[in-house]
C-alpha cells in the first residue's frame, strides 16, 4: 500500500533509509524545520537550513521516487532570544512561497516560557496572514498535559481556522482536548518521549481515525522511520482492512495537507480489499 511519512527529519537520514522507504511503500515525506541539537545562534543559519529542506533534500527524495516537502519555523527551544525569533521570522515568508513548503512548523511549546509562548503566536499570525497551514510541537512527556493546555489557550486567543492546524505529538492524556477543540492531532511513534504503534493504534480504536495523523518523526535522537511500518502491520493484525490503513496513513495526510494546493496527491481508493 502507498505511505505518506506526514512528520520526518530527512536530513538526520541516511539515503538508505529514502530507499528502504520506498521499498515499504512511501510516496512522501513532510520535513518540518527542527531543533538541530544545539540552540543556532544567527538567523542566516536558519535561512540555510531552510534553503536544505526546501531546495537539497527533495531532491534526494526523488532518487527513489519519493515526493519531499517542507515546512519553516523557529523551534521552540531556541525562542528565548526574541531578536533572534523576530529575524527569522521576516525571512520565513520567502519560503513560503517555494514550491514544496506547505507551511508554518514545528512552531509551539518546549517549557511553556513567555518567549515561547509569544513566538507560539508570532508563527501562527504570521501563518494566517500569508493562508498557510500550522504544525504545532507539544512537549515532551514532562509537561504534556499543561503545554498542550497551554497551546490551545493561546490558539483561542487568534483569529484561525482550526481546520488548518495540526497539533502534533498528542497521546492518551492530550488527544481529546485537540480533537474536541476542533484541530488535527498526529501521534509520533518515538521510543522514549512520545508513542509507540501499539498505543497509537489503541487511540486510533478509541477515538476513531477522523483528524488523526500518524508519523514516526526519525529525527537524530533514538527513533526509527520503520515505526511507522510497524504501526500499520499492528493495526493490520487487529483486522482493519488495508482501505482502513489508507485512509489513516495516506489519505488522512491528503485530507489535511491538501487544503495546500502545493499538495497534489489525492486521496486513494482501492478496487478491492480483504482483511487479515
């Protein structure tokens, strides 16, 4: 079946792994801008990180017939020099116009500080000032549930189209909050700080497949882009039909990112299906 990677660190990737995923089925990656393990200290180191993802990599991608796409932030955890944040945001729109970004991400919370926060809502403005779609960051497991929280007070505050935003990295304690609210949730299968395919599959089955997204992230610290081969084969096991694994692991990644018209590969539909 074809697979849609919606959360992926390419540039912590081997070209292997571009190929291994093809052979797995992938058809895109979304590479959204990260931290790059070291807080950057110069908006122009920024500005050629962004020129990578959105000129160099999809065209390692296209090796082996992999779409890649991006998207340009400022991570949190490098939004506590203000000057800093407002530097790069000028460069941002730029690159938004390139021909593969599909928007403003990962934006959001680390430890839920006041810069973070008004860099939080800077990106979203800027977002909905130039029509572009939202990947917002939670934190990590020790502040979950109060950065999520917090994420969602600031988005009440702006004039948005909920629609158009994905919270990203929900698990059991945060997925209802998002989903009522009226946004995307996507789940990261990550080892350590955030899900693993068999919990990901649990709250696919409890809250339904409507607005969730599944990635598997594959930045430089301990994680895997195979988790996310590994989430449709448990959720295969569980007897969803391969049509059910598409609508969550290619279509719903369509659904949301083609409300970018950069975006063109549509929803699928198979002519037949079976179950295990």
């Amino acid at each position: 079946m074809q697979i849609i990677q919606p959360h992926y660190h390419a540039i912590a990737r081997t070209t292997q792994d571009y190929e291994r995923m093809a052979m797995s089925g992938v058809v895109a990656v979304c590479e959204p801008a990260f931290w790059a393990g070291y807080d950057r200290r110069h908006a122009e180191t920024f500005i050629d990180y962004f020129v990578q993802i959105s000129e160099f990599e999809p065209t390692r991608a296209a090796q082996y017939g992999i779409r890649h796409f991006c998207w340009v932030a400022l991570n949190p955890k490098e939004a506590e020099d203000p000057g800093l944040t407002r530097e790069v945001l000028d460069a941002m729109p730029e690159f938004l116009d390139k021909p593969t970004c599909l928007g403003v991400g990962e934006t959001g919370l680390h430890k839920s500080t006041k810069n973070e926060i008004d860099a939080l809502q800077a990106h979203v403005e800027l977002a909905m000032e130039h029509n572009q779609l939202v990947l917002i960051h939670t934190p990590h497991l020790s502040d979950k549930a109060h950065g999520t929280k917090k994420v969602l007070e600031v988005l009440d505050g702006l004039d948005i189209d909920r629609n158009r935003i994905w919270i990203d990295h929900v698990e059991e304690q945060t997925v209802k909050s998002v989903l009522d609210a009226g946004y995307w949730a996507g789940m990261t299968l990550y080892p350590i700080t955030k899900c693993s395919p068999r919990r990901a599959i649990d709250i696919l089955e409890k809250y339904g497949t409507e607005r969730l997204l599944v990635n598997s992230s594959a930045d430089w610290g301990p994680s895997d882009p195979f988790t996310l081969q590994e989430c449709i084969f448990e959720y295969r096991l569980r007897g969803h039909s391969t049509q059910e694994a598409i609508e969550v692991f290619h279509n719903n990644p369509c659904r949301f990112l083609g409300q970018n018209p950069k975006w063109d590969i549509k929803p699928i539909r198979i002519e037949t299906d079976t179950t295990v």
